[in-house]
C-alpha cells in the first residue's frame, strides 16, 4: 500500500528484525577503501572493493542495533563512506587528483605518492578518506575557519577540553529535561508534536536544533584533544566545526554556507558538477547557481533519507524531507529581496544584519518544528548520547 505522499511502507524494515551491532558496518564500510587503495587502481581495485561495498548496505538493513537512533546514523554513516569510495575511486584517481599540503603550501608530486611505503601508502589513504572537509589537502572546501599556525599544543587542548565541557553541560541538561516531558518521558503514543502551542513548537525545536549540533560538536571536540595530545595529529588538523553564527548567521545562504558545519560540501560539489554537466548549464549563470542550490539540499535530504531507510516506515520520513527543501525556497526568497534592497540603493548595514537576523530566526524557528516532529514520530525525543547518559550529573543531583 502506498501512503498519500508516494512512500511505500514495504521499502523500510520490519520492526523484529535480529539484533547486531551497528559500528562493525560502518568501520567495514570505510576499511575496505582504504584497505582496496592499497592496490594499483584498475579492475583488480574495484572487483575486490565494490561487492563488499555493495553487501554492506544489504546486510545492514536485515538487522538492527536495537536503538533507533543507532540505526539512523549507521546508515548515514554507511552512506557516506560509500559516497567517498565513488567520489574518490570511481570518479577519478585518487593518486592523480588528490595532493596533501605541506605547512609552506606546497603540495606533494606524484612520484612522492607512488614510492610511499606501504605503511606510508595505508596512512595517506586512511587520512584521504577520514577527513570530511579536506583539511591538510589540495581539495580542502571552502569556508571553513584556519586555526593559527602559532597556537600553542597546550593553549588548544584547553580550548578544546572547555568546549567538551559545555557540549556535555548542554547535552545532560537538555536530556534530563527532555524526559520529563511527553515526549521523552516513554508515553506511548508519543502525542502528535504539531498538538501542542505553537510558542512550545519553537522551544523544543530550538533546543532539538542545539542538541543535534552540540551532539556532533562534543565528538568533534573530543577527538581533537584527544589526537593533538598524543601527537598523532596537529591543532591545524582540527578547525572549528562550526563558523561564527553571531557574525554571519544574519543570512539563510550564510548560516548554511558558512555556519553550519559543512562536512558534506565535498559531496553537494560533487552532485553538482555532475548534474550541471549531464544538463550541460554552463557555470556561472543563474541557472547553475539555483540549480546547485536545490540540489545540494535534495541530496542532503536524501542522505537522511537513507537513514529513515533503516528504521520502520513512520512519517518521518516526510517531515525530514520536508525540513531541507524548504531551505533553499527560504535562501530564493532572501536572494530576491537583497537583489531589490540593492537596486534601491539600501546598502548592508547594522540595521540590515538586525533584520537579517530576525529573519534567519523567524525561518528557522518555522522550519526546525518539522525536522523536530520527525524525530518525534520516528521514536528518537528521548535518545540519549551514550557518554552523557552513563555519566549524567542531572540525574545523580536531581534524581
């Protein structure tokens, strides 16, 4: 049967599927790259990587991990590593287009990559493919914030371990609350988010909005004090996750563009060279950059996508959809009025940014409730970070 929106039912799991562990399909889905780039690339590269790589997403939608937040994010993961394998093995030679870069600037050659040792060889393709930015390569994206050459070793650890602290604050704080509303409290049935008060809407959907980013921001923050203090890494290596909201967060296409973290950029850039190409809209025009625009968020809408994919069917599904292509019709609409605030003569100002703000918090208050009510239907108000959940200081100060 096939609901009202055209997704039908019988493309998502059942809801007893067998228990496995989620993490073991992820590390295979990106060991086999990097194991596979080992080898010359050609036919034996690619008749070794790409069954495997095609038995991973099989495999995983016969079991669960037994958390719905779990199986969301392992197949987004799943997703995402074979992105890479196609962007970096299929698409083009990695050996040939991909170049590290040395702290002057330059960038290794060729010959330096193919006379690697094999250790050396494993490390190059290990930091290729674990790297979501292109931090410390020829193809690093853009807007992303440099960390000072001259910082010292110990001055960003600190910084790094505060920004742990407060991710955890936040995230213990909002997940104790959380459960003691009826959305996170265990009623079954979760009541419909869209019944409550409007001005309650925004609230969760704000505080949702921050747990995902400051979710994403604790690991992130984690792993950098953690690499950079045993050496294994450098601070430069480990940007900021996020750009500065409070100075450029006044514009839809900024707070997307700049803001956000842009682990995905590589991959929207990659969509869109081929979309533009195959539609042969010459780049540059005004076709090519809406084309982009749109696309950029259909493919994120379909990456999540993917990971409702692995979780039975519920409307999820249509409100997560829903929330990312309502982005670019909402950066469209701004486009045009700065387009005419420019003909007339109004010049960006504080004034301007003071309405640019308003404006980004008035979309984003609307938008994030959908986003939010998919969490909901889906199950995942109550997920809890495991790291915060087995060390809560809420819940041992207020029960």
């Amino acid at each position: 049967m096939v609901d009202i929106f055209g997704m039908d039912p019988s493309w998502f799991p059942p809801t007893d599927r067998p228990i496995r562990l989620g993490g073991r399909y992820v590390l295979a889905a990106n060991a086999i790259p990097i194991a596979t780039l080992l080898l010359p690339h050609g036919y034996l590269r690619h008749s070794l990587a790409i069954p495997a790589l095609l038995w991973i997403p099989y495999s995983l939608r016969q079991y669960t991990t037994g958390q719905t937040e779990e199986d969301y994010l392992t197949a987004i993961n799943v997703c995402m590593a074979l992105g890479k394998y196609i962007d970096f093995c299929i698409l083009r030679t990695s050996e040939h287009a991909c170049r590290r870069v040395a702290p002057d600037g330059s960038l290794e050659t060729l010959q330096e990559i193919t006379t690697l040792t094999l250790w050396q060889k494993l490390r190059w393709n290990f930091d290729l493919f674990t790297t979501m930015r292109g931090i410390g390569w020829n193809w690093r994206v853009k807007n992303v914030e440099e960390v000072a050459r001259d910082i010292p070793r110990s001055r960003f650890i600190l910084v790094q371990i505060f920004r742990v602290i407060y991710c955890f604050a936040f995230l213990d704080v909002y997940e104790w609350c959380i459960r003691r509303t009826s959305f996170g409290d265990g009623t079954r049935p979760i009541p419909d988010f869209f019944s409550v008060s409007l001005v309650q809407q925004i609230l969760f959907a704000w505080a949702g909005a921050l747990h995902s980013g400051f979710t994403m921001a604790f690991g992130y923050y984690f792993l950098a004090a953690i690499t950079v203090m045993t050496g294994l890494s450098h601070p430069q290596s480990w940007p900021p996750m996020f750009g500065s909201f409070t100075q450029k967060g006044y514009t839809m296409r900024k707070v997307w563009g700049y803001c956000w973290h842009q682990f995905l950029r590589r991959t929207f850039e990659t969509a869109n060279s081929g979309i533009t190409g195959l539609l042969r809209i010459k780049k540059g025009t005004l076709a090519s950059r809406y084309l982009q625009l749109y696309a950029a968020f259909f493919v994120s809408a379909l990456i999540h996508h993917v990971g409702s994919l692995n979780m039975p069917y519920c409307s999820m599904v249509w409100y997560q959809f829903l929330f990312f292509m309502m982005q670019p019709v909402a950066i469209t609409v701004e486009d045009v009025v700065i387009i005419v605030a420019n003909k007339v003569g109004l010049r960006e100002s504080w004034i301007t940014r003071i309405v640019g703000y308003a404006w980004v918090g008035c979309v984003l208050s609307f938008t994030l409730r959908y986003v939010i009510k998919a969490f909901v239907e889906a199950g995942l108000g109550d997920a809890r970070h495991p790291f915060v959940a087995r060390f809560c200081i809420m819940d041992r100060v207020y029960g």
